[in-house]
C-alpha cells in the first residue's frame, strides 16, 4: 500500500478587498503544503465565505450570497489551476451555486 501525506488546513479569516488577494492567500497555504510533501490538502468547509468581503457586507445576507455565488467559476477555475499544477489533490470547501429555480422558491415571500 503506498502512503499519502494529507495536509488539513487552518484559515484564518481576514477581510479581502479583491479575488486576487484571496488567490494569493489560498496559493501560499498550497505552496506550503506541496514544500511538506502532501498529495492531499483539505480546506476548512466553510472558508469560502471570506469573499463575502468583496461585497457590501451590510446588505442582506441573500444578497452577499447570490454575489458569493457569482464567484464560483473563478474559485473553480482557481482550485483546478492549483491542482493540476502541483499535481495533487484539493479538498476545496463549499461555495454556494446559483440555482434559479430553488432561489425564486426559496425566498419567495
């Protein structure tokens, strides 16, 4: 059976002003786990609500998670590119997907 070195990391949480400086932040914690030697690297479940500080955060919550959600073909394209790159394996955490149908049933009032 052959080993694998998994990395469960710790985020912390701080406001960003753009998608870059999230990019930035999340490639440093993977280029640290790659210089570990890790195939596997697991992120916290829920850190991607970090980029709710792209938006205007005294807007309702539905409205900062709709925008979340317009996030989710860079966060995709970001966990990919990491990936591939270093040839591992990327646990990225949820993001919440736009889905129009549940959206206009669930906050329907």
């Amino acid at each position: 059976m052959e080993r694998i070195r998994a990395a469960s990391l710790q985020y912390f949480i701080r406001p960003v002003q753009t998608f870059d400086q999230f990019r930035d932040q999340v490639s440093a914690l993977v280029d640290t786990a790659v210089d570990y030697k890790c195939h596997l690297i697991v992120f916290p479940e829920y850190f991607s609500v970090q980029l709710l500080a792209l938006g205007n955060v005294q807007r309702p919550i539905r409205e900062q998670i709709l925008d979340l959600a317009q996030c989710v073909p860079r966060y995709i394209e970001l966990f990919t590119h990491l990936a591939r790159q270093h040839k591992i394996y990327i646990v990225a955490g949820t993001i919440p997907v736009f889905d129009r149908s549940s959206v206009l049933f669930q906050f329907a009032r």
